[in-house]
C-alpha cells in the first residue's frame, strides 16, 4: 500500500514536470510574435514560433483588395445617375437629384455633369455588401474601402451622408430650375401661334397630274394549289384562263367496196 502511494506521487510530479518544460519553452518564445500575413502568404505556415495574437487596432491583417466592405462615393465624380440606387437590392441608397439649367462640370474622366446631388445617403446597416452598385457606376465613383470595422452604438449612425449642398443651396437651384421651366413652356406657347400662321399662309401644294400609281397587290396562293395548276371552275369544265383548243375534224368513214367473185372457166362452158 504504502509502495503504491509514493509511486503515484512520483508519477504525477513527472506529469507536471513535462507539461512545466512545455510551458516554459513557450515563455521563452513568446519574446517575439509572429508577423501579420494573410494565409495566401508563402510564409504563413512557416511562421511556428512566438505569439500569433493580433495587437488590435494598432495591428491589423492586411486586406485584399477584392474584398467587400463599408461603401464610399467621390461625390465630386459622381454625375448622379441614379444607377447604383435602382439595382441595389436592399434599397440602401437613397438619392435626391436637381436637374440643372446647364453643364455643372466635370468628372475626373471628362464626363459632363448636370445634375446637382441635393441627398446622396447610404445606410450601411442595410447593406448586403453584394457589390452591384460599384458594378454598375459608369464613373467609378462608388467604390467598396477596406474599412471593415465600422461598429456603432446606435444604428442611425450607420448612415452616411456624402452631399455637400448647404439647404440654401438646394432652394436656390430647385427655384432656378423652375424659372427655367416655365420660360420654356412659354416660349413654346409663343412660338404656337407663329407656327400655325406660317402654315396658313404657305399655299398649298398642287395635286401632281396622273394620278398615283397602281399599287400592284400580289395573288396569294392559297394552300394546296400550283402556279402551273390555274383554279378549276365550278360552272364549267373549260379553264377560262387557258387557250381554245383547235377543232378537231371528223375523220372519214371508210366503206368497204363489194368483192365480186370470178367464175370458173369450167362453169362458163357448161353453160
């Protein structure tokens, strides 16, 4: 009994002796740690030493450049097209455009700009991050950034704003728009009148000598009949549109003649 006790003490100091060294070996290792990479990296599974805990948020892994996340649009590229709201699946984007009198500007890549952006709003906290709405951006300014880590106490605050109108602006433009507007439907109504006293006065044309044309109309052939086959009349048996065929003579009855039988000389001398 008393072998067995001091035996089992002995194990267990062995145990905890080995899992000590362990320990130990791994203090001494964690005097370094290991560098962030991303695990497409040839170095990642070399890495086999010192800490592999992130130093969060002054450490980060490195982002690929494909990835998805918090949306942002250059506004000043932006030609308010409208595009990105209509095929956003969640309807995230939400746009308030002015049409303006003329060309605004122009985007970095030359495009011309006439719409003013009096809201351009995206909700982030509806977002699905599918990425159509950079697809479908014919300037290229709606792009997805590599912040990921956009956390908000309040959900309001997921949503960001990217207009630069003041609401003094927005009133100024929407007014000149409308003058605008109703400058055009008047000089429409102006020239009306000009219009149909022009056309009162122009003589008329003379009707040109002959006629029109016959419009030729082709047959159309019904199912079932030949161009070389003509319809059958149903009155007659004669096709009316064919030729007359020439009259064909009787021929001549042919009468046998009388076959007059000769005598034998030896008839004529009895006689």
């Amino acid at each position: 009994m008393n072998h067995s006790y001091w035996s089992n003490i002995g194990q267990t100091i062995k145990t905890l002796w080995g899992g000590l060294q362990i320990t130990f070996k791994h203090i001494l290792q964690a005097r370094t740690s290991q560098k962030p990479v991303p695990v497409c990296n040839t170095d990642y599974f070399k890495q086999d030493k010192g800490l592999v805990t992130v130093q969060y948020p002054h450490e980060s892994f490195p982002i690929p450049d494909n990835g998805r996340y918090r949306l942002h649009n250059e506004i000043d590229d932006c030609i308010v097209c409208d595009k990105c709201a209509k095929i956003c699946p969640v309807d995230c984007i939400d746009i308030d455009p002015i049409r303006a009198v003329g060309e605004i500007g122009k985007t970095s890549d030359g495009t011309s700009k006439r719409i003013y952006a009096a809201k351009f709003d995206i909700d982030m906290g509806k977002c699905c991050f599918c990425g159509l709405c950079t697809t479908v951006c014919p300037t290229e300014c709606l792009t997805m950034t590599k912040t990921y880590d956009f956390s908000e106490y309040d959900v309001d605050d997921h949503t960001y704003s990217f207009a630069t109108m003041t609401p003094l602006e927005i009133l100024e433009k929407r007014k000149e728009l409308e003058e605008f507007e109703k400058q055009k439907a008047a000089a429409k109504e102006q020239a009306a009148p000009a219009a149909t006293e022009t056309a009162e006065k122009k003589p008329a044309a003379k009707p040109k000598m002959g006629g029109a044309k016959p419009v030729f109309k082709p047959k159309i052939k019904k199912t079932g009949e030949t161009p070389s086959e003509p319809k059958a009349d149903t009155d007659t048996d004669t096709e009316p549109s064919a030729k007359p065929k020439p009259k064909i003579r009787p021929k001549p009855v042919m009468k046998p003649k009388p076959v007059i039988k000769k005598k034998d000389k030896g008839e004529d001398s009895d006689g």
